[in-house]
C-alpha cells in the first residue's frame, strides 16, 4: 500500500535522490513544497530547468558558467601569467572569495582516486597541458585539498607540470586556524615544520 | 565516503574486528580533530559508540599515518593498490589478525623498499594463501609431480608456464599438453614466487630488488591469478600498471584549443 498519493510519493522519491537526503528529510521537503503557492513552487522548478538548461562549463577554465568563457577568464584585471588549479568549482569560490589571489583557474573537476577508478583521463588535466602549452604561465599553484587523494593528485601534476612553467607550488598546510596540535596527525604536523615561516 | 554536510563514512580495517563501516560526525571540517584520522592510509586506535545502522566514530588517536607513502606518488598508487585488494578479499566483520597484521607490515615496509613492486607482489601471495587461493609452486597442479626446486633445470621436473586457471605453475609436459590459457614462467620467476609468497623478515623483504624481467613475469601471471579468482578486475590496477610503465605521466600530447 501506498503511504503518500502517487504524485507526493514521485516528489519524495525524487529528493531521496539528493546527496545527503534521507527518507524522512526527503519527506520533510516534499511537505514544504506542498504548502507553497503555485508561484513558489513554479519558481522552484523552473529554477532547477533553467539551471539544467543554461549552466555548462567554461571552456577555459572548467568552472560552472552561463556563458561560453566564465566572467574570471574574462576578467583582464586578472593576470594570465598564475593559474590555480582546484579539483570543484566550489573550491574554486571559496579560493577567490579570500580576494587575495588576482590570477586565473583551472578545475579538475575531481582528484584522482583510483579505488574508485577515476585517472587522469577522468580529469581535466590534458586541457591544463593544453593551456599551457598554448600561453606562458609563470605559476601554477596545486591547490587540491590536503587529503591523501588531494595530495597525491598534487604530487603527479607536479611532475607532469615540472617542465612547462617555471614555478609549481603547492599551497600551505598544516595546522588549521582553530585547530589542536593535540589532534594533529605526524604528516599535518611534518607539513606544518616544513612551511614554517619567520614572524 | 562524504553523507550530509560534514560527516563521512569511512571504512575501517580492524584487528579484532575485522572491516566495517563507520560515521565519523563532522570530519570533513577542517578543524575537525577527526579530519585528518579519518583519511585513508592511517592506523588508528578508535573508540566507537554502537550506532542504530553504523557505529559512530567518537575518538580516536593517530598511531601512524605513513608520511613516506604519502609524499611519493609511486607508493600512494601501491598502497591504495593493496588496500583495495584487501577490501575485495574481505568479508564485514570477519576478524581476521593475521591479514591486518600482513597490510600493517606491508605499508611499513613500502616506506623503505629497495622494490616496492617487490612487496607489492608478496602482499598479493600472502594474502591469496590466507585467503586459500595461493598459487600452486610446488608441484603441477595438472599431474601432480613435484618440481625440482632445489637443483633447478638439471634434473627433474622444471616449471614451463604458469597456468591462471589452475592456479599454479605447470610443468613442461603439462604446458605443451593442455590448450588452456598459459603464460611463459621461468624457474627464476617460479622460485622467487615461492620466496616471497613466505618471506617474513621484514628488513630481508625491504631489500628484495626483482630483476625487470622477473617482476614483468610475476605481474602477468599473478594479475591474472587474482582476476580469475576475484571474478571482477580492481581498479586501481590500471593506474598501477599505467604508472609503471609511464603511461600516467605520457599526457605530453594535449587536445587541441579546437577539440576541448
């Protein structure tokens, strides 16, 4: 027996789908956009299809775009001569929400996992080579997360990067800010000696 | 594995316990004193809290998080080798002490190998014989006879070719006999197959360096050894094997501006 009307049960299924959502959250949602009004929940889904239908990839950088080159590789107050490369786009808005970096990005859009079978061939990495073989880059900066798949797909672009452009650099870590070298493990605290700096 | 906003479902490999699943709440913060413990490649001592589906992670201390393996992209690639092997070898909660006590051994002895294929090669020996799928060495596993492992070629029965369906080394007899699937093995090959399926010393293993032709032979017979009993292929394989040959850092010839 059915518990929800077949429609209801269709909406819940649906946000079951969601990463993260359980049954009852999945349930919970559905009841929310049951009690909206018709425009509510016409926005809601037109939302969700103009997104589908609009958003793609930069064909530069790799970053979620509605057009076909992102507004940052369109930026000319932005310099072609760094590029940091970040594994999601999300990444990537949080690296240039610090405001600190004036350069250009590339996304990978993953790291290398081979447990789960995703190479290189899964990532935008060719299209990085191709970037740089197509401009002079002075800097790229790896700034993959500090996990062991982040590091590792540091440690091979690296070596793939090492002969064209002058610099690759990783960027820093070791302790967080509001962290516990208590909890520290040996190669976060190793990481943190080795990128100590004069005060 | 990442579920909901900040935790992640991490695989734990146990002694006592053998593999199971765990929530580790709030790991993927990255103050979270979780985080870096719950990564793949680090021994822990754990303690859990009994969940309704999944334990849930509450402390835990860092005993050893591998640094060597994690700074060289060659070890990396060997290590989450083995540890996948393991997960496809291994049933959830089958406590199994002599297998952790093998992976442990294994990953500190890959921080210091003279031949990290080498220890690679006698992880996958000695875990097929705890598992029960050992290769043959000793004798044909088609006739039966014995092999001459201790004269070598000059007298007896040699090893011919190694034979993945019967799981072990034929003799020469048997290799021209039969029509199944063989590949060339060389009584070189089949001794140091014999010597790191047992090799237990842990320094003597770290300086075992395999001569290119044997390690090629080793790999072949033993990829499809593990093919054939696993009945599916580990994924990590072809980037390990990619790897050895360089094919991973052969990207040099990127798509043109016009086919991005």
């Amino acid at each position: 027996m059915l518990h929800y009307a077949r429609p209801l049960a269709r909406l819940v299924a649906e946000f079951e789908k969601l990463p993260g959502v359980g049954p009852k959250s999945a349930q919970r949602l559905a009841f929310y956009i049951m009690r909206l009004s018709d425009e509510e929940a016409r926005a809601f889904a037109d939302a969700i299809l103009e997104v589908k239908a609009k958003i793609g990839y930069c064909k530069v950088c790799f970053n979620f775009t509605d057009q076909e080159i992102c507004d940052l590789c369109r930026d000319s107050r932005r310099t072609d001569d760094l590029i940091c490369v970040v594994a999601e786009p999300r990444d990537l808005i949080a690296m240039d929400k610090t405001g600190e970096f004036k350069g250009k990005y590339h996304v990978l859009g993953g790291v290398l996992a081979p447990m789960e079978g995703i190479g290189p061939d899964q990532l935008k990495i060719r299209e990085l080579l191709a970037r740089l073989h197509a401009h002079e880059v002075k800097e790229v900066i790896l700034a993959t997360n500090p996990t062991v798949e982040g590091d590792a797909t540091a440690l091979y672009l690296a070596r793939l990067l090492k002969d064209l452009t002058p610099r690759v650099t990783r960027i820093a870590h070791g302790v967080p800010v509001g962290g516990d070298l208590d909890y520290a493990d040996q190669a976060t605290l190793i990481q943190a000696f080795e990128g100590r700096r004069e005060l | 594995m990442p579920l909901g906003e900040t935790d992640k479902i991490v695989t734990l490999f146990a002694r006592e316990y053998g593999k199971f699943n765990i929530i580790a709440k709030g790991a993927r913060r990255t103050t979270s004193r979780l985080a870096g413990a719950t990564e793949p490649l680090m021994l822990l001592k754990a303690l859990l809290a009994e969940g309704m589906n999944l334990d849930v992670l509450t402390q835990c201390d860092i005993k050893e998080s591998f640094p060597a393996i994690r700074a060289d992209f060659g070890l990396y690639l060997r290590a989450t080798y083995c540890c996948e092997l393991l997960d496809r070898m291994s049933i959830e909660r089958d406590p199994d002490i002599e297998t952790f006590d093998l992976l442990l051994s294994t990953l500190y002895i890959l921080q210091r190998a003279a031949d990290s294929d080498a220890v690679v090669h006698s992880f996958e020996l000695k875990l097929m014989g705890l598992a029960g799928y050992a290769p043959m060495m000793d004798a044909c596993p088609r006739c039966d006879q014995m092999f001459d492992t201790v004269t070598g070629q000059d007298s007896g029965i040699i090893e011919a070719a190694y034979s993945p369906m019967r799981g072990g080394a034929l003799c020469r007899e048997c290799a021209m006999a039969t029509r199944e699937e063989v590949m060339a093995i060389s009584p070189d090959a089949a001794t140091w197959m014999r010597r790191l399926a047992v090799e237990d010393n842990a320094r003597a293993m770290a300086e075992i360096v395999l001569p290119q032709p044997i390690a090629d032979q080793l790999n072949r017979s033993l990829r499809s050894h593990l093919r054939l009993r696993l009945e599916r292929d580990v994924k990590s394989t072809a980037f390990l094997d990619a790897y050895r040959v360089g094919a991973m850092e052969n990207l040099s010839d990127p798509l043109p501006p016009d086919a991005r």
